[in-house]
C-alpha cells in the first residue's frame, strides 16, 4: 500500500494521542486511508520530556522545525501547538514548504483564519480543522457537508469542556473552584493559560467559526458579547438548582428575522432540557435547520483521545484527498459577501435571573419591583429568603426571576437597583432559558 508521510508539531496532550492513534492503531487507519500514514516526524521543544509513549520509534522526535519543512516527503502535518505565536509563522512555514495542515487551534482560526486560508488557498494546499470546535465531537464536518441543503437557524452549545467540568464538580461534587480547575489541568481539559476557558473566550473562540461556517459571517471573536465563570457563583449555582435550572456556559448564534444574535453567556438551563444534562468536559450543540429540523450532537469536549480521533480524522481525509474538494468548494474565510448583520447584544431579548442582597426592612421590595416595572420588566417569580445563620445581619438575599425583556431594559432596571442604598453592590443577573 502506498505510504503518505506525516508529521505531528507540538507532542503535549492532544500530539501523544495522535501519535498514539498513528503507531498503535496505522492498520485500521490505512483501511480508511486507502494508504499509510506514516508518522515520520514530531517536534517539540523539549527532547528530554517524557512523551508516555514507550515504543516511540527513533529518529521521530526533532526539535528542528526544519527536519520537516525540508522533508519533501512529508505531505501532511498535525499542528498541535495552541496560542497565537509561534502557532500562526509555524503554520504559515508548513503551508510554503508544500505541506496540508490540520489543526486544533481554535484561538489562531478565529484570529488569523482570514490571513492563514487565504494563504493556503493562493499556494492551493489545504487546513484541515475539526478538532477545533466540540473536541471529539463531528460538527464542522456536519455544518459544512450535512447541513447544506438548510438554512440553519440557530445553534446553542457549551462548547468549553474545562468550564463544564468545573461546574459540574462544584454543583454535584461540592468541589471548591481552584480545586477543580487544578483536575481539569491534570485531565488535559484546559487550555496552557486556562483565562480562556473560564473567561469564556475559548468558547467565544469555537462560536465565531461555527458562525463563520453557518451563516458567512466573518467577525472577530472580540467583537461578540462574552461572560464566564466570574459572573457567577456557588450561590447562584444553588439558586438556580431550587428554582429547577442548571447554570451551564452556552453559547448563542440565533437567526432573527434574516440578522443574527451571538453571544456567549453562563445561562439558566431548564433541568432535564438536553444541553442541562450536559456533564463533566463533555460539548453538546442544538443545530436547527429550517429542512431538517432540531439536531443534538453530544460527546467529549475536550481530552486526549476524543480530540485526537478527530485529528487523525482530518489527517486521513487529506491524506485520502477529500479536504481537498471541500476546502476549495466552501471558499472558507474569503471575503465573500455576506447579507447577514449582527444584532446588537443590547436589543437581543430574554428571561432573566436577577439575586440582590438586600436589607430586611419594610418597602425595599417595592422600590425593586416598581423599578422593574419602570423598565417595563415583568416579574415570573420572586423568592425571599429568611435570614439564615450564615447571612449578613439585616441581610436577606432576594430572586427574581423575569418574563422575556431587551437586554438593555434588564440591564438598566438591574443597575438602577444595584444603586440602591437597601441593596448590596455585589449582585448577579443571568440569562434564562427553558430549552
Ligand atoms: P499542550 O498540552 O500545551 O501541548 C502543546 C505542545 O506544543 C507542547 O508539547 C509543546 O512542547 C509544544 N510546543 C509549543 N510551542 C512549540 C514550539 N515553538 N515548537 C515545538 N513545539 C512547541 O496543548 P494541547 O492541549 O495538546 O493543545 C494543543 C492545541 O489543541 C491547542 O491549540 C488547543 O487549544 C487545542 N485543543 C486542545 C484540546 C484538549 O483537550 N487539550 C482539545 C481541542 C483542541 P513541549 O511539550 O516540549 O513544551
Ligand atoms: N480547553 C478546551 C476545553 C479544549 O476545555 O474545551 C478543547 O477545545
């Protein structure tokens, strides 16, 4: 059978698990393939590191980019470094030496997707990226080859396997934060620099290019309104479960009326919905087309192998010439024009969770409510709670939870009443959503 040489760049969690895949598993790739893939070189930096791998075949290991870029017989190569530099020259030097890429790098594609596919297509090579939104899971594949006969209308995911996890261990282990952070760093889950998984920017990150990739649009990933773990905490974790919610970090691309909503918000998910049965560092994303009705893929977010496996997908698909045909057709990050305008986060609607520490006197639930009903904000439930042991003296916290409003009215009633002399400074307001 013929051989198709590959590379690995960058051997930390998700370069071993393909590596893995490749020398314990190249038969069963090769029967997919229709040829070998013949993993002939791995860089990394440090050639003294123990990689977990015991059969590791000598000669492979380098830390000398070159040994790749100068090989002509390597074709395809797994770039498996994360950030921005040295990420994007490495690729940029793999694309002018000849060879097809595929990535996981979902920071440097929602970055520099412009620059580097552009790149790709004027030297006629190929990228390759499915690893980079939903870790094991298949959506870009599904997005870009499934789901074109619709119109999608919406996608809603939790797209960040690290913030899953650490919610879940909180609210159904008791886990205190750092600690389950630390196990999401020791599984693999999280990012070098886990700020972006928390901070929501991984998943704001995975949400622009599946935007890209479903409705056209080409925007930076700062542009879009993001929250993360921060906004929240322990105490709104357990709220929400007594009023029958999980608090899960969603991510939003909705179609209204031909404009498009994208956000990125810790949000109130009804329980026993899908997305709140989503657990541990596993993704999920609801895709609605307007042909094929509502769709729910689930599976491992983040992690070695599940990341992996859709790696080395990638890597047979170019390998076997299929990116080739698709990665032309779609024309990825041109500077096609696209119809479709945003909407702005402050016009979008939605319920709202709103928790206030506030005095135990008489009338201060009254000037709440009356600003809430200023701002035209009707009220689904509130709940006050008897002052407990634990609890500030004088002090009582307080739930509202809204019927659908705009973004800008919740948040204009909502600092209106966190100026309040009856009301703590510190006080939450989340998104709800019943599916
Ligand atoms: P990682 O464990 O930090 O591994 C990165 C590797 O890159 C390290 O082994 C490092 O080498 C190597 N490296 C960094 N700069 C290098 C350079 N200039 N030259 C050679 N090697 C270099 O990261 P990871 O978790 O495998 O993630 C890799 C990419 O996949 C990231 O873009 C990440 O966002 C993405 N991703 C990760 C997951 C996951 O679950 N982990 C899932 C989906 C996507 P040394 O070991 O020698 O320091
Ligand atoms: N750090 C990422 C996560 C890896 O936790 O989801 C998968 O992209």
């Amino acid at each position: 059978m013929e051989k198709t040489h590959v590379a690995i760049v960058g051997m930390g969690t998700v370069g071993t698990g393909v590596a893995r895949l490749l020398l314990d598993h190249g038969d069963r790739l090769a029967r997919h393939a229709g040829r070998v893939l013949w993993l002939t070189k791995a860089l990394v930096r440090d050639l003294s590191k123990d990689r977990g791998i015991a059969d590791f075949p000598s000669g492979i290991l380098t830390d000398n980019l070159e040994e790749i870029l100068e090989n002509k017989q390597i074709s395809v190569v797994a770039h498996l470094i994360g950030g921005i530099e040295p990420a994007r020259t490495i690729m940029l030097q793999l694309l002018e030496s000849g060879k097809d890429v595929v990535t996981a790098n979902k920071a440097l594609l929602a970055q520099h997707g412009g620059e580097l596919f552009d790149r790709a297509r004027s030297l006629g090579r190929t990228i390759a990226f499915e690893a980079s939104v939903g870790g094991g899971i298949p959506i870009i594949a599904n997005i870009t080859q499934c789901f074109t006969a619709n119109q999608i209308i919406s996608l809603r995911g939790i797209l960040n396997g690290t913030s899953n996890f650490i919610l879940t261990q909180m609210s159904e282990r008791g886990v205190d934060y750092d600690r389950a952070l630390a196990t999401a760093q020791r599984l693999g889950y999280a990012e070098a620099d886990p700020t972006m998984d928390v901070n929501g920017s991984d998943t704001t990150q995975k949400l622009a290019i599946l935007a890209h990739l479903a409705f056209g649009v080409r925007i930076d990933w700062k542009e879009i309104y993001r929250q993360g773990l921060e906004s929240f905490t322990i105490e709104d974790i357990r709220y929400a479960e007594k009023l029958g919610y999980r608090i899960r970090l969603l991510a939003t691309a909705q179609l209204i009326d031909d404009n498009l909503e994208l956000h990125v918000s810790p949000t109130l998910i009804r329980n026993g919905r899908p997305l709140a049965e989503v657990r541990g560092p596993y993704n999920a994303i609801t895709v609605v087309g307007d042909a094929v009705g509502d769709m729910f893929f689930h599976g491992q977010g983040a992690g070695q192998m599940p990341t992996a496996s859709a790696v080395v997908a990638d890597m047979i698909d170019t390998a076997a010439g299929r990116t080739d045909i698709t990665f032309r057709r779609l024309q990825l990050w041109s500077d096609r024009q696209c119809e479709i305008e945003m909407i702005p986060y402050w016009k979008t609607i939605g319920r709202y969770y709103m928790r206030y520490l506030v005095a135990d006197e008489p009338g201060v639930l009254s000037q709440i409510t009356g600003i809430l009903g200023s701002h035209r904000i009707s009220i689904s439930s509130i709940i006050q709670h008897e002052p407990t042991e634990s609890s500030e003296p004088n002090k009582v916290p307080l739930i509202i939870m809204t019927h659908e409003c705009s973004e800008s009215e919740a948040s204009r009633a909502h600092e209106a009443i966190r100026a309040l002399q009856s009301v703590d400074s510190e006080c939450y307001k989340l998104r709800v959503t019943e599916g």
